[in-house]
C-alpha cells in the first residue's frame, strides 16, 4: 500500500541505526559478468561466505535471476553446510547487485511497526543504461511483503547516507548534491527530503569521496557510526596517496562536528588498504564498507597488512559481536563490497 500524500516524520516513522536488531538482510545473487569480469564463480564463493556468516542470527532474503538459479543457488549454499530455512528466495529479473542503493530503505515507528521508503533510482547518474531496471526492485518487494510505502519521488541511494538512529545524517556534498541526482534541489530542499522520509534532524556533509568510485562519494566507502556518538572514518597517513586530500578533509570536518544534541563526536581512525587497480583503474576498497549484522560485523578485507589492524578497531568498537573479514578483491571488481551489496530489514518487534 501507498502513502504519497504523507510523510514518513509525520507519521511517526524513522530510520533506524543498522546495528538495531533485524529480522532479515536482503541480497541479490551475482551472475553478470560484466560486473566482474572473469570473476564471477569467486565472487559467488564470497557470498556463499557472507550468508553463512549472517544466515545465522538473521533471515537472509535472496533475490536471484531465475528458477534454474535458485536451485543452482540452493545447492552450492547446502554444501556450504547453510541452514536453508533461514534463507527466502525471490525470482526476480533485476540487472545486478547493489541491493543497498536501488532496494527500499526500511523505516519503523514507536510501535515498531515497519514500512519501506521507495527513492528512485537512476543508476548512479544514468552512468550505466543496462542497470536502470533495478529501479524496479523496491515496488516486487512491497508487493510480496505489502507494507505501507512512502515516495519521496527524488533521487538518493542507499550507500550514500548513514544515521546514528538518534536523528543525525551523515553524507557527502558530492553525491547528494550533485547536478546528475536532483538538478533542481539545493542542499536545505534536499535536507527537508531527507528529514521528511528517514526522520532525521542533524547534517553532516563531508565534501568528497575516494578514487574509483563510481557513486560520486557514497557515504559507506567513507565514514561510519558504530553507535550513536562514535564514527570511524576511513584515512592514510600517506601524503603521496592521491586520496590524502581528500580524507585528511573529511576527517578534520567530523573532527570539528557535533551530534544532534550539540555534543562532539568521537572520531577513530581507519587505515585504508592497499590500492587495488583494474587495468589502471583505481578501484574503490575501504575497510569502512562492512555490514552490521545482528551478532556480527562483516569487514571486507584485501590481503593487506592493515586487514589486521582495521578488524581489531572494528572489534574493540563492537565488543558484543564478532568482527569476521570477508576476503574482497574479487567483489571489489564490481566498485563495491559488503555495504554495498546488502540492504538490513529492521525487527517489527
């Protein structure tokens, strides 16, 4: 059902932090191998990692290509020794895996009541024709799951904000304001959007993102909350790094931001790894895109020294779950990993 006159804040519904409790995670098989380029069999391999590691305190809902897939798909998480009543196929003819910037985000009320807030989506700026499609994947959802769903009726995907639950909004100018999103919005229209549909009431805007990637600055390759007063944020000690600039600048704006209540934010370091290239092309690995499970936090790693160092920040940050990297440098292929490709459904209850 539709809610297009009134708005999530008016109703009483909120985006909730992603370390609150979910019943589910959401997820889209990979299978494109214009996505990853000879890669694909290890990226599903990846997955296969993750719904293992997740499947065990959260439903995981699956959306693959076809009928053929989903028994491909059953069979290879069976070996895997994955319990599959915990794991909810969806047949669905979507375009590619970026479930956290084209699925719905899900906001609840008070009464823990949950709905979904369908954005558009425009594939990243109209950068790629093909994935356009998957602009149609929040209205399958809320067909099979028919929750109350509210239409912003602008651009804004998923991986391009990040909220400590409490009523402030992180994100970068780049992306949200930029010209091949909402053209005709300045920054206080697109600010009143955003506390409107994810009942939000504090900004902070970071101004860029990092080297190869084709978001335009998502928020989650970037900085993080790991509770409603702390964010990591991703830096290099490096000044020959040609993303030094631009997180030596991130970093001193959150060093210097406050919360919604007026108090200072504490801010603790990530390291970043190791430059990965594709042909030449920088591609964009971070230690911040992990996904905040019910009982533990997934980090992508890269094969890197600092691997080590970043699990244990992570882990002295989440001391009531178990920190688990994902090896990443083939997902990474694709210009995004573990945040990217996951969508939290929050608990109704």
């Amino acid at each position: 059902m539709s809610s297009q006159s009134e708005t999530c804040r008016e109703m009483g519904f909120v985006m909730p932090a992603e370390w609150e409790r979910h019943d589910a995670v959401w997820l889209a098989w990979p299978y494109d191998p214009t996505t990853f380029p000879s890669r694909v069999e290890k990226v599903e391999a990846t997955y296969v990692q993750i719904i293992k590691e997740l499947h065990e305190s959260e439903h995981v809902n699956l959306f693959v290509a076809s009928e053929e897939a989903k028994q491909r798909v059953k069979e290879m998480l069976k070996i895997a020794g994955i319990d599959l009543s915990k794991i909810h196929f969806y047949v669905f003819n979507y375009a590619d895996v970026w479930f956290r910037d084209y699925g719905p985000i899900f906001v609840r009320n008070s009464r823990h009541e949950l709905a979904m807030v369908h954005w558009n989506f425009n594939s990243w700026g109209e950068k790629y024709e093909t994935l356009l499609k998957d602009k149609e994947v929040p209205a399958f959802i809320n067909e099979q799951m028919e929750l109350r769903c509210f239409k912003p009726g602008i651009v804004l995907e998923g991986g391009s904000i990040d909220v400590n639950g409490k009523g402030t909004l992180l994100t970068t100018e780049q992306c949200l304001l930029n010209a091949n999103r909402n053209p005709t919005l300045d920054k206080k229209q697109i600010e009143q959007y955003l506390s409107d549909y994810l009942g939000v009431r504090h900004f902070i805007w970071l101004k860029r993102g990092i080297l190869g990637d084709d978001t335009d600055g998502h928020i989650d390759d970037l900085a993080r909350f790991v509770n409603p007063t702390t964010i990591v944020c991703s830096y290099t000690e490096d000044q020959n790094d040609e993303d030094y600039e631009v997180l030596h600048e991130n970093y001193e704006i959150l060093r210097n931001s406050v919360d919604q209540d007026g108090n200072k934010l504490n801010i603790i370091k990530l390291p970043m790894p190791r430059v990965i290239s594709d042909e030449g092309e920088r591609l964009p690995a971070s230690y911040t895109n992990f996904y905040i499970g019910n009982t533990k936090v997934l980090m992508p790693v890269f094969d890197h020294p600092h691997d080590e160092k970043a699990l244990s920040i992570l882990q002295a940050l989440f001391p009531t779950r178990k920190v688990v990297g994902i090896r990443c440098v083939d997902l990474v292929y694709g210009f995004g990993t573990i945040h990217c490709i996951s969508q939290q459904q929050p608990c109704r209850g």
